[in-house]
C-alpha cells in the first residue's frame, strides 16, 4: 500500500518544530522544578542543622550559667570583703591616730606653754591655748610643722589675755590631720571631739 502525504512540507516542518520546542519547554520545567525541589531539600537540611546548633548552644549555655552566677557571686563577696578590710584599715588608722597626735602634741609642746583645747572635725583640727610669749607660740608653730600628721599647719590668731595677774598670749592654731587614709563621708560628718585641759 502507498501513502500519499498530503501536508506540504514546510507545514510538517512547523510541526516538528513545535514538538521540538514543546519538548525542550517540558524539560526546561522539569529542571526548573528539580532544582526548587533541591534548593527545598537543601534549605530544610540547613535549617534543620541550625535548630541542633541552637539546641546544642541552649543546653552548653544553660550548663555554662550555674559557674557564671558562681563567679558573679564570688567577685561581689570579694568586692564586699576587700571594702571591709578597707573600712577596718580606716577604722585602725582612726584609733591609734588620735593617741599618736597628742602623744606628738605633747613632745612639742614648750615648757611655758599650754594648750586648752583641742578639736578634731573631720580632719581639720583646732588647737587652742595659752603662752607666755609671741616667741614661745612661734616655737610651737614650728614644732607643730615638723610632725608628720599635720598639713597646712597655719597660725590663726593671737591676742593678748590677763590670767592669774599677768599677760598671756592666747592663740588659735589650725591644720589638717592625714593619718595616710581617706576620709570616707562618714568620718567627715562625725562631730569633732574636744578636750579641755586647764593650765
């Protein structure tokens, strides 16, 4: 049997292409989903690696936080204790501190001259007394310069008294105590002691 083709050629060209065409644009889509379909997989695979990772950091984190809260507790103790010893090395200061100014006092202090208080408020301290002399109440000045606790030691006044029938010169000292620690505010807002000897 023959067969007679009837289309023209050029139309079962066209044909053949556009099968052609239909072929590659069915493949072309099937790579294009194949690879979604991998990104997907990928994706999922990546973000499933990072959920471990995440658990994994949680659990090493809350493993790490019980020795943190450890280390913060024992670095505020240390800080409260070294405060302490600071507070207690201020503390010792103040009390051999008065005992050693007057025992200095004392040591330089002229025989014709006497003191008739004495007043520390925070730091600062007022001497007040009596003695024969403008020379004398010099002597003493310079005296009282030499002792090491006393700063800015400075004459603030004199004047000119009758005790027992005779003339006296009266004086007013000033200066600052530093028995080498820092004043905390506690210790400045302490009331001044004095002390009250007759001559």
């Amino acid at each position: 049997m023959i067969r007679i083709n009837l289309l023209p050629v050029q139309e079962v060209r066209r044909a053949a292409g556009r099968r052609q065409e239909m072929a590659v644009a069915t493949l072309a889509a099937g790579l294009v989903i194949l690879l979604l379909l991998v990104a997907h997989g990928w994706q999922r695979a990546r973000m499933a690696g990072a959920s471990r990772e995440l658990r994994h950091l949680n659990q090493e984190l809350a493993e790490i936080q019980g020795p943190y809260q450890d280390v913060t507790r024992l670095e505020e103790q240390k800080r409260e204790l070294r405060e302490k010893l600071r507070v207690i090395g201020q503390l010792e200061a103040r009390k051999v501190g008065p005992v050693r100014i007057l025992a200095d006092l004392s040591s330089a202090t002229p025989d014709k001259l006497w003191l008739t208080e004495f007043q520390d408020q925070g730091g600062t301290l007022r001497l007040t007394g009596l003695g024969v002399d403008e020379q004398t109440v010099a002597d003493f000045l310079r005296q009282l310069a030499s002792i090491s606790v006393l700063k800015n030691v400075d004459l603030d006044e004199t004047s000119q008294v009758d005790q027992d029938g005779g003339k006296l010169k009266k004086f007013v000292i000033r200066g600052q105590l530093d028995f080498g620690v820092v004043p905390t505010q506690q210790a400045a807002a302490q009331p001044g002691q004095g002390t009250e000897a007759k001559p």
